[in-house]
C-alpha cells in the first residue's frame, strides 16, 4: 500500500501507489473497536444539510512525544475532553482534510483518491508542527471506520458519506511552541449537496479588502486558521448580496480561490486560445484533490489548453466585455464543481455566461467525476472500503 | 466602570473609564461559584515554567444565538467537553487574550491596564464573528476569579498570575459560518520569567520566507490562527541557534514584530534625532498593552522622539554599520521588555549593543513598568482585585 511522509511536501503526488516510507506510526492492524450499544436513527438523504448529523462511532489516535503513537481506537461518537490550555484551542495547532465515502448503484462503497488527502493532511500536519504518520495506516483506519459505519454512507446518487480527519496539537501549557502531545480523529457525517441552492450559479464577492493567504503563510495547507478568518469576509459577501467570496491577491487584482474552493475559467484567452486556467500552486493556493482531478481529466481529452496560471480581475472583466469567457466555477470535495454565475466587483455586477445545462463542461465534469465516484465508471481513483 | 463595544474598533482606547454601552451581555453580579473541595498544592515560584500550572478554579460563560449568554460560572478547573464537529478545532474559530495580576509588597493584588485587554478580546471577537459582551462585566467576573484564587497570586517582584481568557465558536457542525454557540473561559497560570534565558537578550532570524501577518488578514487580532503558524517559523530559527523570529514584511524586508511580543528600535535615526520607534498599528500589528503603555510612559518623559513608524532591515543594517543604534526590545504581557541581543540576517549576524544593565532604556522601561503592576509607584493604570 502507498505511503507518505511529512518530508515529501510536494502538493501533487502523481503515483498514488508507491511504496512505503519507514515512518513511526500508529498500525490499522493495532485498531482496537469499541461498537456503541444503540444505533441513532439515520437521517433522509435528501435535505440532509452539510455537516450537522454524525454517524455511531468515531476513529481516535493519541499522540505524545514521550510515547509515540498509540493504538487506533474506533469507539462511540462523543464529546472530547480537553484540557483547557490545549494548544488547538489557544494557538490554533489544528489542521484537517476532507473526504467522502460514495455508494454506488451495486451497492459497494468507494473512497475517491483517499492517498492524496493522506498526502495533503501529511504536509498540513508538517507546517503545524504535528508529528508525522503513515498515510496508508491512516487511510486504512478510515476504511475499517467506515466499514464499522458503512449503513451510514447514503442509498444515494447525490447523497455521499462526508469523512472528516482532524489532527490537533493537545500540548496542554501556554508556551507557543511544538506540541508534545496531539490527537488526531476522524468523524463522518452524512451529507447531501454542500450549498443549499442546490446547482444554481453562485454569486461572488469580489474585493481586496480580505486577503485569504499570503506567501510565506498556510494558505496551501489545510489549517484551521485559514477557514476562521475568512468568515468575516463571508458574512460582509453576504451582506453585499453575494454567496460566497472571490479571494483576490496583490495589486493586480490576482484571483485565487473562491469561498472554500478553487476555481476554474473555462475561457478564449487573450491569446485566442480556448483554455481552462485555474491559479497555480504557488504557496497561497490549497491543493485541491478535485482541482488536480480536473486538471487530469481534461488534459486526457486533450480538447482545449489545461494552464494552471495567473488570472486577474482585469483580464476576466476584458474577456467578460469581448465575450470571450465560457465558464466559470468552483471545485471542491464537498460540492465537485460550483458555477459561478455572477461577481460584484468594484461596485459592478459581472454576469458570468453559463452553458446550458446540457453542453457546459461544467457539468461534463460534475458527469465524470461522480461516475467515477459512484462506481459507475471503473477508475483506479476509487478505492473498495 | 467602563465599558467597550466590538464596534469600537480603535486598537488604543485613550479613556479607559469611558461611560457603558448597551451590549447584550452576561453580568458578573449573576455569576454563579462552586468551589472546589481540595486545594492543589502551590509551585515554588522560582524556576516557574510559563503556562505549565493551573489554579484551582476557571470562569466560564456559555452563549448561543438562541439564548444570548448564560449566567457566568466559577468553577472547579478541569476538562472542557467539546463537540468533535466543533469549530474552535476545526476552522480555529478562537482567540485569546493575555494580562496579569501582581501582587505588591503591600501584599494587594493588582491588575494592569485591563480594560485593554476587555477592548482588544471584542475587537478580536468582532473579527472571528463571535458574539460580543460587556468588556467591564468581563474584567468584574475575572476580578472574581482571581479573587477566589487570590492565594496562587505568587508572593514576589518578578512572579505574577498569569490570566488567560479565551473565546470559542462551539458551533457543532461542519460548514465554515458564524457560530451559532460560543464559549467563553478564563484560566490562571502562576508564571516566573517568560524566557528560561530570563533576562538575557535574545537571538533574532530575520528572513522573509515566513509572514506572521497581512493587509486584509488577523494580524491586528489576538486570534489562534497567528500564532500556531508561526511555530514553524520558530523552529526553523532555532535550527539555526537563534531563539526568535524577527519577522519581516513586504519586497522592503520592513521590520515588524519578533516572536510573539511587539518590537521597539532605540537609536539616532536617519535625521541624526534620538528615537524611540516601534512599527505603526496599520493592521499587521498586534496592538500590545505593553506596547502602548510604553509609548504612552516615554512620551510622557519627553527626553526623545518617539514614533510610531516603518522600519527596514536595511535601516537598521546601515545604523548598526554607523553605531547609532542604541537598544532594540521586545515587549509583551508575558516578558514586559526583552533585549535583542543579535539579528541573524542574510547569512550575517548583525550584533546588537546593549548599554550597561543600569543605564539601559530597557531597565528604566523594566522598573517603571513593574513599578506601577506592582504597586510601588502609584498609577491609575491598575486597578485593585
């Protein structure tokens, strides 16, 4: 089974199947289970709003620098007693990864390229100064919790099992340093469409007033810091009318990320091209394991250029007025893919074309990706629980 | 007494006993004390290590959109029950404050300047969209606990009792928005010196590969999220044998803040005027009580300018290079002053002078400050328990 360490810091691993590093590590084989007496009720699939109802049981690994890893233990969902000094609460030693567990038509459950975000939480995990592990011990601790849960993955086409890996620093003084002692724990959670408009275009906040990340920061990890200041920029987008924010960078107006995903323009470029550009992995962008699907996907079909690029506000508004633009959208593990339909920027509202429904690469996308995820395409993507 | 609202969002509070505002918020006169049947033992305050040992009692107030804020409690200290959806561990929706309270030769205990400290926590929570409160009920509740605890208030001039109140969105579910449940706790920590050097001047690396803070970001905010991404930073200058990080901002390698403490530069500037100077609160700064209270005392003295102004690497090189600089410190609640002894920029270690113990800025700063948190000299800065 593949396996990474904290030191390969590469954001893109192309070979998802390497071999393994000789990292001290926690063992899938150690799990010790602890199956909860009564079983909760599950919820309907549809309506299911993201993030608010967790499955019976969780996945729990301690940490501490005297004593190293110790056993996996899947045990009752329930509250965690921290102490009060707790590093993740005061300086924010927290990092986590998103994933889901999707139930396919014969009924198998699939988890989506689960070593990228192995990959990702390792060099997350890195940045925070949490210790390192072997992914693919973890990733295998998430199969068997979900297999433990697997009544809780949705009988659904829309409908997914949210998998939720955390990993906190539990040092319990307040110096502000390494932590000597960390938890890391996963919960799942059954979810339905991440926005609760459903498909239809998402409105953006574009405007430089927030910077979501800056080199030399975390913004390409997956941190806690990064997700809690951005809310106050979201509610001022939602006060402005908007959904969600456009995160610009430096002078020129940079497009980055939007709201919590990546994002994508599907484009004629100022060079006449038909292109689909998104951001390059250039420190402040979150390596997204949808945005490298995508990127991926298209550049197989070899229809039109792939360019991870700079893209400015200036050269989309110029595009938007010379009506070069196609697409735009959003990517991520919880929505797949967002269009955007509208941008406010510099007190103008920028209407974004769609395709419709039928013919935009939108939803090509939306297609191919959860066939996959579904099963209902064979791909080397999907991993059986 | 005063009081202060989150839309007061001026760093520096001139009137510190400035007429109430009407906030929604709890009321020290509910809070409710258990207290606990056993005391621990007290630590010798000598060789104290900072943030390791707890007092025998903790505040905490509960909020929810639905309810408001609950009755204040006073409580025996032990383990907080977290929600493991919680967003304080995931999105680092939290932040923290940092005072203290010193008890004098008269054997009274006092608290420093602490309706700052209840101005900047409102300020920081109007930042990470948490509710606010009424800054002086606040301070009233912490009076109380620390009056509970008032034995742990250590019997000597360089000891005191650490207060560290700390503010999380609870908010158990998984979507990146304004909490809904809050909570707010306080804990008390005996402390010796900050740095185990103790009064030593510290060891700086300058390098602009990481950024504690940005235009647009949290800088400016006691929030978690600054201060877990700097651990990495930190680690990396001990790798390097020094004990901090002096970090830089911008193309012009401006001099910013060192560590966790805010930065002052005592030398003859470019003009040939002696000068006190500190970098401006124009966002990325992290608007310190000490740092105040500094630039407040030494205007006062009008024996030299002193400014609130940028500062480059490549000023202080040339002044260094010239001899015109005199002392460079640190300044924060937990070490009050901290020389800078050496800077370790590209590849060079620029020495920094330190004028003899007992004619040195930082002493004078040193006694003058303690002078008034310990109640030798007489001040409207403190404020009886």
């Amino acid at each position: 089974m593949a396996s990474v360490s904290a030191s390969a810091r590469s954001p893109q691993v192309q070979d998802e199947n390497s071999t393994c590093h000789d990292v001290a590590s926690f063992k899938a084989a150690d799990t010790v289970v602890q199956l909860c007496e009564t079983r909760k009720p599950k919820p309907e699939s549809e309506n299911l709003s993201f993030g608010t109802v967790f499955t019976d049981h969780m996945l729990l690994i301690k940490w501490s620098s005297g004593g190293g890893w110790e056993k996996p233990q899947i045990q009752p969902f329930g509250n965690l007693s921290l102490h009060p000094a707790c590093s993740a609460l005061h300086y924010a030693v927290q990092l986590f990864e998103g994933m889901k567990a999707y139930r396919g038509r014969d009924d198998r459950v699939r988890l989506f390229r689960p070593m990228l975000n192995m990959e990702r939480m390792l060099k997350s995990a890195h940045r925070a100064c949490l210790p390192s592990f072997d992914g693919a011990e973890l990733m295998e601790c998430i199969r068997k919790l979900v297999e433990v849960d697997q009544d809780w993955v949705p009988h659904s086409d829309s409908a997914s099992l949210y998998i939720r890996p955390t990993f906190l620093g539990t040092e319990s003084s307040l110096g502000v340093k390494k932590p000597s002692s960390a938890l890391l724990f996963v919960i799942l959670s059954p979810v339905g469409s991440y926005f609760s408009t459903g498909n239809k275009a998402v409105s953006l906040w574009a405007d430089s007033k927030y910077i979501r990340a800056w080199q030399g920061g975390t913004g390409d990890c997956k941190m806690g810091g990064n997700y809690g200041a951005s809310i106050f920029a979201q509610y001022e987008a939602v006060v402005l009318g908007c959904q969600q924010v456009l995160w610009l960078y430096g002078d020129d107006h940079q497009i980055t990320e939007v709201g919590t995903m990546n994002l994508f323009l599907y484009w004629i470029n100022e060079d006449g091209e038909e292109e689909l550009a998104t951001p390059p992995l250039d420190g402040i962008i979150l390596p997204g394991i949808t945005r490298q699907s995508i990127l991926e996907l298209t550049r197989q079909w070899g229809e039109f250029k792939v360019s991870e690029r700079y893209l400015t506000m200036a050269a989309l508004r110029l595009a938007l007025q010379q009506k070069r633009v196609k697409e735009m959208f959003g990517s991520g593990t919880a929505c797949v893919v967002s269009r955007v339909g509208r941008v406010l920027y510099q007190g103008e509202n920028l209407q974004i074309p769609c395709a419709d429904e039928e013919h935009s690469l939108v939803s090509r996308l939306l297609k191919e990706l959860t066939d996959i995820q579904y099963g209902r395409t064979e791909s080397d993507w999907t991993i059986l629980v």
